[in-house]
C-alpha cells in the first residue's frame, strides 16, 4: 500500500506540544485519547498515520515540531468537508488544547511517482526519516514544482538507499506561499542501517542550488498508523 494508492492528496500537520507537558506525556495522549477521537473521522480520509519525533536528532536538520501527522485525502473538498463537521467540531477540534500548543500548521501535497515503496513490514526497529524541504530564494514555486518533479531519487545524497522512499509536492494555492515545498521520507529497518545509509544528511551536489537548507527541516520519528486499510499491522510504535 502506498500514497498513491490511498489517495492524491496527503496532508502533513506539525504539531507542537503544549509547554506544560513532558513530551512522554504528549506522545502517549497522541496516540491514545486523540487518536480515538480521529478515528470518529474516517469517512474522511483513507489513513492517519502520526509520526513522532525521535529523541535522535536528524543530522543536516532542525526538528520543527514534536509530531507530524499525516492523513491521506481523496480531495481538497473533503478536507474542508472534515474542518467544518460536527464530528470535527464537537470532537478532536475540542481536545487538540488538552496536549498541543496552539493550532496546527501543516503542509497539502501530492504524492509523486517514480518512488521507492516496497511494503512496510512489522518492526519495531525501523527508522524514519521525514525532510520537509524549502525552496532557495528566488526561485519561483513553478520552477521549483518543475525541477523537482522532473527528479526521480531523494534531495539527500544518501551513502546508501533506503528500503522505501516517498516524496510529495506542495499544492501552492493562488495567492499563499506553502510553508514547504516538498516532504520526503525515508525508512531504514534499524538505527545502524540509518546510520550508514544518511550520513550527515548533505543535499546532492544537483539539489545545491534549487534547496535553502536553513528554511528545510526534518526529523527522525516513529510511526503509529491510527487507521490503516491493513489494519493487522502496526508499524513502528513508539
């Protein structure tokens, strides 16, 4: 199962902890009383995954939250269709103040192909890397969107390959500019297979001049699918 095939749209939230919770306090409300919450809302969406943040910092990058969540769209009228349900309202809406610090910021993409996705496998192990990328200054969105989907393989000169690679394009609307112009993920099945594979996280040398890495950002987190279509799998608990 991959992005293309749960849907043309995946939406990465940021997400960041109220400042009076612990973050073992924040990730175990996540992903047990908010979770049950989003999962009153999936006749929205085909599958909710929170991804969150590993205490090992990503090399290359600043950690720009403490989760990420993403969830998987058929349109952007579902999306407005979600924020304006009563089940939303009344619900998860209501609870997001109980563990995050104000109002989710977040990023809409399209999955692109030319992708490694391999199916995911049970492990408790694996790593994940999330790079959520910023275009450099004075490049227009379209001529970013252009270069960037012309590419096939990750923005990371990368020692080795991961065992799966995804990579998403913002959708800029008409007169906003996205908060990132790209998210790439990348899994390894342990901590040494990461570490041998990402390396200090540069940018390929053809990705110099197209990326401003001091607006990117990224971390290394571990997944919790909250709705999966193969619900028998957990992937990667925290």
């Amino acid at each position: 199962m991959n992005g293309e095939e749960l849907g043309p749209i995946i939406v990465f939230g940021l997400l960041d902890r109220r400042s009076d919770l612990m973050i073992d306090t924040f990730r175990h409300y996540w992903r047990t009383t908010h979770a049950n919450e989003a999962l009153k809302l999936t006749k929205f969406f085909s599958a909710y995954i929170q991804n969150h943040r590993r205490d090992e910092p990503l090399p290359g990058f600043e950690a720009p939250c403490d989760g990420i969540p993403q969830l998987w769209y058929p349109d952007l009228e579902t999306i407005a269709a979600l924020s304006a349900s009563d089940e939303y309202l009344t619900g998860a809406h209501l609870d997001e103040p109980n563990f995050m610090e104000g109002r989710s910021r977040g990023v809409i993409t399209r999955p692109l192909p030319g992708n490694v996705q391999p199916a995911l496998h049970r492990s408790e192990q694996s790593i994940k890397a999330i790079v959520l990328v910023k275009r450099a200054e004075g490049l227009s969105f379209q001529q970013f969107a252009d270069w960037y989907e012309a590419r096939c393989g990750p923005l990371i000169d990368v020692a080795d390959p991961p065992d799966r690679f995804l990579r998403s394009l913002a959708l800029k609307p008409d007169q906003e500019e996205p908060l990132f112009d790209a998210v790439e993920e990348y899994w390894w099945p342990d901590m040494e297979a990461f570490g041998a594979g990402w390396g200090a996280g540069a940018h390929a040398e053809t990705a110099v001049a197209k990326i401003d890495p001091a607006r990117s950002a990224g971390m290394l987190v571990g997944e919790v699918r909250v709705h999966w279509p193969d619900a028998g799998v957990v992937f990667g608990k925290t």
